[in-house]
C-alpha cells in the first residue's frame, strides 16, 4: 500500500505499478479459466458418450435377462 509522506505524483506512479501487475494477473487468471472451459467441455463430451453406451449395456442385458427368464420358465413349467 502506499506509504505515508507520498507526493501526488509518487503516489500515481505506485498506482499505475500496482493496477499493471494486478492487470497482468487478471490476464492469466482469464487465460487459466478458458482453457479449463475447454477441458470441462472435453470431458463432458466423454462422460456423454459413456453414459450412452452404459445406457445400450443395460437395454441389451435386459433383453438377454428377458430371453433367458422366458426360456427357463418354458423349461421348467413342462414338466
């Protein structure tokens, strides 16, 4: 922060050092957040993908479950 004793002009110097380091930071901070934009969008197209095929896995496994259970019960109620 700015010392005591500053003259106007010192003071205006220090504030324009500060506001540029603090600029630059915002800077990277943005660029930072974009590219991670970009990774969650990845990712989220992959977590899409997997959860349509976990989605086929499970209609394809009821459908065998389905055929199988018709198939045993036509098995053992002949008897």
């Amino acid at each position: 922060m700015a010392k005591e004793g500053y003259t106007t002009q010192q003071h205006r110097e220090w504030l324009t050092v500060t506001l540029t380091k603090i600029k630059g930071d915002v800077g990277h901070i943005k660029e930072k957040v974009e590219k991670n934009e970009e990774h969650l969008s990845k990712l989220n197209d992959r977590v899409g993908k997997s959860e349509n095929k976990i989605s086929a896995i499970q209609g394809i496994g009821s459908v065998v479950a389905l055929i199988f259970g018709t198939i045993f019960g036509f098995l053992f109620n002949n008897e």
